[in-house]
C-alpha cells in the first residue's frame, strides 16, 4: 500500500516519541527571511530541526542566471541531512505555518533526492496547535550520524530549455502542459509584487496553489483535487511552476494526493525564464482551477 504524502494532527503527534521519525520546520515568509529562525526559537513541534528555506533548501542565486530558488546542490543537501542524523530508514514528518507551500518544497526534494517516507502535515502549524499539541522551544539534537544518501532523479525536472521547446506548439501536440501555480493576477501580469517582468510563460495555464486548500487550510479531498487538473492525453506531461520552484511544489504534492502521475518541476520557473530576454513571455491565458 503507498504511503499517502500527507500525515494528520493525531497521526504525527502519535509518532513523535519514535526513534525512526524525524520531523523538519520549514516556516518562511519571503519579505521576512528571518522569521521562520526566529519562530522556531521561540517554540516548536517537539522534536522538530529547523531548515531554512534560502539556506538549506536552496542554492546561493547566480544573477542574470538561475531563478530566486534555486534547487540545492545535491551532496551540500546530503551533507547537511547526514549533520542532522537523517537516515535512510527514517519517516520524515515536515510542517510549515499551514499552507504547506514550503513543506511542500521539502517533500519534493527529498523525494527528488530518493527518500520517499516524507510526509506533510496537513494544515501544518495552525491544525497542531488548534489542536492543543506540545510545543517546545528545547532543540533536538540526534546523537547518531545520519546515512542518507542523494540519489537525484533528475526525470522529475524539466529545463528552461524543455520548456522553450514547447512554447508555440499546438495544445494537442505539445509533450508538456504547463501549469503556473501563482495567483491569477500575477499569471495575466495584472500585478507583479516580486519579479521584474510580469506575465508568464506562453502556454500555461494558471492553476492556483492556494485552491489545493479548504477554508479551514487542509488540502482538499483526492477527488476534489483531481477536478482541479487538466485532464492530458497520452504521452503528455503535467510540468509544474511559480515564481521560483516553490509552491509549484504544492501543486505537484496535490496531484499525487489526487492520485495521479507525479508532475514534473520546472525548477527555476517565471523568475529564471525571465533573466533571458529571448525567451516569450504571455499576459492572457486559460485559467483551469
């Protein structure tokens, strides 16, 4: 039976005492990098090691050349899961204020990386403590060394260069369906709070990562998820982006919750597409969900 990627409240807080679970705080917030430290410090999900989403979760950005996020390197990340004491054999619990967006970013990595027993708590932070869970603000340190080893699937990403490949192709003959998970407004390029170009790729479609949710911020049911995404022929892809490969990574999550095939990732999305100016960009488009 395959483990669903998402653990609830009660699951996760029945786990917590167990030598072969390790959970991950990854709160962010982009105009504030600070934050995310800052509240772990103050207090946490028992347990839970903090990761930092430009620090550990990203590559340093190269200027004029890759996007705001871009992806880790693979054997700094495992050099710094090993630190931690991550080990192969491990459940990996990973959690965020709510939304998932950033756990969702972690959930992909790891499972890029080849450690598929990661799971993310639904509603993240506001259901824990809605709950009435622990909270600490001890840190947990693992008195063994962790073994995990990156193991890249790189069939899981798709290049800027794939992507341009498509750009103009008929829908029913383009290998590749674009999704863009940013809010409508950013996609028709209404408004662009962050990027120095507005707009987005041609071809894509605006699926919304903040409609994976419900009023409450738990991700939706399977088949209510499922609704949400185009339906594709055979031999077509679903490939994932946003602004820099973060909450393209909560759409990839809701689509394997829904049970269908893992989307691809679009790494760099909108912010790397940008810093060349030969590629297109768009400002209409579908919008699907």
């Amino acid at each position: 039976m395959t483990l669903s990627p998402l653990i609830s409240v009660s699951q996760a807080a029945q786990r917590l005492a167990d030598d072969d679970v390790l959970v991950f705080d990854v709160r962010f917030k982009l105009d504030d990098p600070a934050y995310g430290s800052q509240a772990y410090a103050e207090s946490h999900v028992p347990g839970a090691v903090y990761l930092d989403l430009d620090k550990d979760l990203s590559s340093p950005i190269v200027p004029g050349v890759t996007g705001r996020h871009p992806l880790p390197d693979a054997n700094v990340f495992e050099a710094r899961m090993r630190e931690i004491g991550l080990r192969k054999s491990d459940q990996v619990i990973v959690y965020d204020d709510g939304p998932g967006f950033y756990a969702a970013r972690l959930w992909w990595l790891l499972t890029w990386l080849g450690h598929t027993r990661v799971r993310v708590l639904d509603g993240g932070l506001s259901a824990w403590r809605q709950a009435g869970m622990p909270m600490t603000a001890e840190r947990t340190v693992r008195p063994w060394p962790g073994d995990f080893t990156a193991q890249p699937d790189n069939a899981l990403l798709v290049a800027a260069d794939g992507v341009l490949a498509q750009v103009g192709e008929a829908p029913d003959q383009a290998n590749l369906v674009l999704l863009d998970a940013r809010a409508p407004e950013r996609f028709r390029g209404e408004v662009e709070p962050i990027d120095p170009v507005a707009g987005h790729i041609p071809g894509a479609m605006c699926l919304p990562c903040t409609g994976n949710l419900d009023a409450e911020g738990l991700f939706l049911s399977a088949p209510h998820l499922k609704a949400r995404f185009p339906d594709v022929d055979a031999g077509q892809n679903l490939v994932c982006y946003c602004g820099s490969g973060v909450t393209a990574c909560h759409n990839i999550l809701a689509a394997v919750i829904a049970g269908l095939p893992m989307p691809r990732l679009y790494a760099g999305s909108w912010s790397e597409w940008i810093t060349n100016p030969g590629r297109p960009v768009a400002v209409t488009g579908p919008e699907v969900g």
